[in-house]
C-alpha cells in the first residue's frame, strides 16, 4: 500500500515508525531538509524536500497513485489544504490533524464539504480518554469499543483484592457477572490466560465486558470508592480545553492553574463562573498546597514539560490524591515510569496512531473485515474490532473447531446490536463485530487469527 505523509514532527515520525513496519511503501514530504535528511537515516522510506500544499512536490511524490495521504504538520491549514490537493490529485484516502477548537467545531464541514476521509485531533481524542480514566480512577488503562458501549479496563491486584487467588474458570460463578479476563502481566511477562489460569497478587490484569457490567465489576473490586468529583488541572493546553468541556457536563469541580496570564484570561472568559482559574505557576508546590490540590480527587497535569507533567502527578500522589493524569510525549519516558492505579499516563500521539493504523488495516482488508478500533496494550499486545463484511474462513463454523492460533482470544461477538458471551458453540457470523486480542501483531483481518 503506498502511503504519503506530510510532516515528520513528533507525530509525523511516531506514524512513520508504526506504518513502516506493516510493509507500507511509504513516502515522507518535509519542508525542513534537516529533519527530512534525519528520516531518511532512520527510516527505509522515500523523502521529498518541500511543502505538502505545493502541486509540484505533490505530483514528484506520486500522489495520483496514493492509497493513503496523511498531513500531520503544526498547521491545521496546512493540513486541511494538502488534503484538498490530495484529493483531486487522486489520493484515495485523507487524514488530516486539526487542533484549533474552532475548526474542530466544524468537523462536518471540514470533513465532508472539504472532502477530508478522517479528520483527527490530538488533543480531543486525550481529553476523551483523559475524561474515561477518570470514570475508573483505580484503572491504570480504559480502552473502548462499539461507540464506547465495550469496555477493556486495566487494574493491578492488591492484597486484599476479591480477584487474588482466583482461577479464571471460576469468575462467572464468584461473582455472578458476565465479565472476561482477556490479559494479564506478570513480572513483565503477558498471558492471554485459558480458564486453569490463577490471578495472583501483584498481577496486571485487564478484564472486559458490556459498559454496564464493567462498571459494576470495578465496583464490585474496589468497593466504597466514590467517583470523581474534583478535578485539578496545571496547564491550560488545548487538551484542557477539550477536557474542561467533558468535565462540565460531567458537573466536576474544575480548578485550572495556568502561568501565562493571556492564557490563563482566555480560559476565564470562555468557561465564566463554570472553572475557577488561578495565574499561577502550576510547578511550584508552595502554590499548589496553597490552592488546596490535596482536596481535589483527580490531578491532571498538562504542561509542555513531559518531565514536570510527570513529576506533578507524583507529588499529588504522594498528597493522596485518588488519581492523577500526567501527558506525555515521549514514549520513551514510559520506559523509565509505569503507570499504576492512580497513576496514569495519556500519549496523543500514540492514541492518534492507533487511530491511523486502524484505518490502513481496514483499507487494506475492506474486502473481507474492517478494523474499526485498534488498542495496543503494550509493545506485543493487541486489542481490535473487527467489522465482518463478507464470508472468509473463519465464518459459519464453531470456535470450538476453529484452528486458531496461540495468544489469540476471541473476546466477544456483537450481533444485532447485542454482545454475546462466547461459547464454544457459537460462530462467527456476516454482519457481526468481533473483538480480538492478540498478544502478537498479527491481526490484519479475520483470517488471520487462523493457524
């Protein structure tokens, strides 16, 4: 698949790394010969010198005969303009960032009118998931499927969880829910685990089902923990303004701490008498113990500093406060620093990746399955929905007597709008949504979870 990418920012090269390793000929359009010099070291791609707006660069990078066309550069405009181009050039598919709230107001527009395939925004899609960490404050990772209606949640098992000890088999009949225990990490080693599996103290295990069930599992596992009803955020960022939005439906108490005056002035005139906002610096603790963070249940921290982001959700942990939200950038930080149940971590970029890598799977597949949502767990561990748009081999046929291979699950089947709870009697049917997870990338389409 031949795939086009403006911009080799920290977003343009994180899309790089992960398209250049599903066997994509892939082409990189960057105006800054340095950094375009610096790809080409890295990466066994094709570069061209210049701007995704310009027809002559456009046509040298061949994009008549693209599948694919993603605009990632800092400028919405410019992303929205080589998308315009791209398209009447050809391009079969478009993405393009948008950041500014304004434009993001007119997603409609600017995705069909313009006719952009997919308009992505960083910071709203953190401050969704930002906004989802804070329904499970014990949860150190939420993903989602179906529109949200699928939950996959993280937790680790402390000492006195009702989870420790447990064998797999025996969860339906302890706790009397429909609720799937689909990964657990031990010692740095991931299972996929069959029934016979015991969840032991200190094991990380992420466990999925229905909305509704999934909340009343939490529940059920940390019981007498109020929900979040305060909310502290440092750094008003664009995700800010995102998740400062959710958060007033919500009816959450919201206190922003903003050092930049002119900043610090526009959040007040866009959320009056909604956010107390304080001109202050967030980094300095003095300031914060005197703006009573200790009082809040939630941190969130939301600076330009990865390392300030991460050190400021350290310090409301270690003030007790129920959770704490750090954004950061650098993948390789999270190396260093795990996320634990109040202390989390959320990645823009990555979550716009997996976004994009769903959509080149889906393109690639759109005969047999599509992708719809893709979620990596972990550097080896995937969790896909997958739409089954025609027969393939993996239909009409028990799962019991499908050939399918290791560290492969079969989570759950959702058919006419209903979730079922997998036997092995039941198939895989036209028409249905399947959620997958593997602990190996292999999971391009339905049939490749076949032996």
């Amino acid at each position: 698949m031949k795939i086009i990418i403006v911009g080799a920012g920290k977003l343009g090269e994180y899309v790089l790394t992960d398209l250049n390793i599903e066997d994509n000929d892939i082409v990189l359009i960057e105006k800054k010969q340095e950094i375009l010099n610096e790809m080409l070291s890295k990466y066994d791609i094709m570069g061209i010198f210049g701007s995704g707006t310009n027809y002559e660069v456009l046509d040298e990078a061949g994009v008549e005969d693209s599948d694919i066309f993603i605009s990632v550069t800092d400028s919405d405009e410019v992303n929205i303009i080589s998308c315009i181009f791209a398209k009447n050039l050809g391009a079969k598919y478009t993405i393009a960032r948008v950041r500014n709230p304004e434009y993001y107001a007119k997603y409609d527009f600017v995705k069909d009118a313009l006719g952009i395939d997919l308009v992505i925004n960083p910071e709203f899609v953190a401050a969704r998931e930002i906004s989802r960490g804070l329904k499970y404050p014990f949860a150190h990772s939420v993903e989602t499927f179906v529109d949200g209606r699928v939950k996959l949640i993280g937790i680790s098992v402390g000492e006195n969880s009702p989870l420790k000890d447990v064998k797999i088999k025996d969860l339906q009949q302890k706790f009397n829910i429909k609720i799937l225990i689909g990964i657990v990490e031990r010692h740095g080693e991931i299972f996929i685990p069959s029934g016979e599996f015991v969840i032991r103290e200190g094991d990380k295990v992420h466990f999925t089902g229905i909305d509704e069930f999934v909340y009343k599992f939490y529940n059920m596992l940390k019981i007498g923990d109020k929900k979040i009803e305060s909310v502290f955020i440092i750094g008003g960022s664009k995700i800010s303004y995102y998740l400062i939005s959710n958060l007033i439906k919500e009816n959450i108490k919201v206190k922003l701490v903003e050092v930049n005056r002119e900043i610090a002035t526009s959040f007040s005139e866009k959320f009056p008498s909604k956010v107390k906002v304080i001109c202050a610096d967030g980094s300095d603790s003095d300031v914060l113990d005197e703006e009573g963070l200790k009082n809040y249940d939630a941190c969130v921290a939301l600076t330009g500093i990865d390392e300030e982001n991460i050190m400021l959700g350290m310090f409301a942990k270690k003030l007790n406060v129920k959770k704490s939200i750090a954004k950061v950038s650098r993948i390789s930080l999270l190396n260093i620093i795990s996320p634990t149940d109040t202390f989390s971590f959320v990645t823009p970029k990555k979550l716009v990746s997996d976004i994009i890598i769903s959509v080149v799977r889906s393109i690639i597949n759109s005969e047999g399955s599509n992708i719809e949502t893709l979620h990596r767990l972990s550097n080896d561990v995937e969790a896909v929905e997958i739409k089954i748009n025609k027969k393939t081999k993996a239909i009409d046929i028990p799962l019991k007597d499908l050939d399918i291979k290791d560290n492969v699950l079969i989570a759950y089947i959702i058919r006419d709008n209903k979730l079922i709870f997998l036997t092995g009697e039941d198939s895989i049917m036209v028409g249905d949504t399947v959620i997958i997870i593997s602990k190996a990338n292999v999971i391009q389409n339905i049939d490749s979870i076949l032996v």
